[in-house]
C-alpha cells in the first residue's frame, strides 16, 4: 500500500471509482446480452422496444467515462445492424 497521504487518498478515490466503471460496465454489458437473446428467440417486437434503453445505457456509459466514445459507436452500430439483419 502507498506510504503518502496523498497517495492514500488516491487510492481510496481510485478504487471507489473503479467500482462505479465496474457496475456502469455491467449494467451495460447485461442489457446488450438480454438485447441479443431476445434476437436470437426471435421475439423481434421485444427487441425493438428494448432497443432505445440498450442505446441510451451505452451512450450513458460513455458519458460519464466507463467506455470510450469510438467503443459506444462500435457497439451501437453493431446492435443496429444485428436487429436490422434479423427483421429482414
């Protein structure tokens, strides 16, 4: 462990930090997961009701740091795509 005040308190803040990136993460990465197996059961109307709250949990993750701008593009482009692929 660190031996500076500082570096104490860095710390601390460091890992209360890296618990909230943990849960956003989380949270975001089970929507995504629930979002495909709806796909994949074929329950399209579900899907694309679930749609926007997947959008919207990526794009908060990203906001408030968790996941990279570029990263949220990726993911949202790649849903998009597997929900347009499977209502066709």
């Amino acid at each position: 462990m660190a031996n500076h005040k500082s570096a104490v308190k860095k710390y601390k803040r460091d890992e209360k930090k890296r618990l909230i990136n943990k849960m956003n993460k989380t949270k975001m990465k089970n929507r995504i997961k629930n979002f495909k197996k709806e796909i994949e059961a074929g329950k399209l109307e579900e899907a694309k009701s679930m749609f926007p709250k997947v959008i919207s949990i990526i794009d908060k993750s990203n906001t408030k740091g968790t996941i990279h701008q570029k990263t949220a593009s990726r993911y949202k482009s790649r849903l998009t795509a597997l929900l347009n692929k499977s209502g066709s």
